[in-house]
C-alpha cells in the first residue's frame, strides 16, 4: 500500500464487552496492512480495547435506565488511514461527538 492510499474502515457493533477480541483482531490488523510493525500494532489495538471497554460498560447501563437494555446504542469504530497518520476513532451514539481513541503519526518516507 502507498503511504498517500486513504482508507476508512467503519465497523458497527452493539455495547457488548464479548466483542471486544473482535475490535483487537480488527484494529491489529488495520494497523498491520497500514505499515505498523507487529509489536505497535498489537500494543495500540490494546489501547484501543482499553478504551473501548469504558464506553462499553458505561452503555447497558444507559440503555437499562431507558427501558431498553436490549436496545442500547451501537458502538461504531472507524479506523482512518492517511498520509501522516492511522487513527482509530469511537462514537457510541449520534448526539455525542466521536473520540479518538487511538492516533499513530507515520513517519517520513525512507
């Protein structure tokens, strides 16, 4: 892949803390094929996860107080790749803004 290559990937999940192997998988392997070597890409899909773990516990608990433990808000990650940097963005619904959740800066061509 060229470094100047732009990439979104967008994937949509219900609060479960289960899925949370699926989000490491993911977010490893975006990094991997973005040219982050294997130690760093494991090291921030962790941080990544950590951060994810929070939103997640925080959301049932929102849900059940509205009657609908079933029908909590998605969590949406979206992994953005760019020239300068790979970033792995989170948002649990609309009416909040997105938080970063992780930002690796590429380094220099060569």
């Amino acid at each position: 892949m060229t470094p100047d290559r732009r990439d979104t990937l967008v994937l949509t999940l219900p609060p479960e803390p289960g899925l949370v192997r699926l989000v490491r998988l993911v977010c490893q392997r975006f990094f991997r094929q973005n040219g982050v070597r294997a130690l760093e890409s494991r090291r921030q899909a962790r941080r990544v996860v950590e951060r994810c773990r929070a939103v997640w516990r925080s959301a049932p608990a929102e849900g059940a107080e509205r009657g609908r433990s079933a029908g909590a808000s998605p969590f949406v990650l979206t992994l953005v790749s760019r020239a300068g940097f790979l970033e792995a963005i989170g948002r649990r619904d609309a009416r909040r803004g997105p938080s970063r959740l992780v930002r690796i800066e590429r380094s220099g061509p060569g």
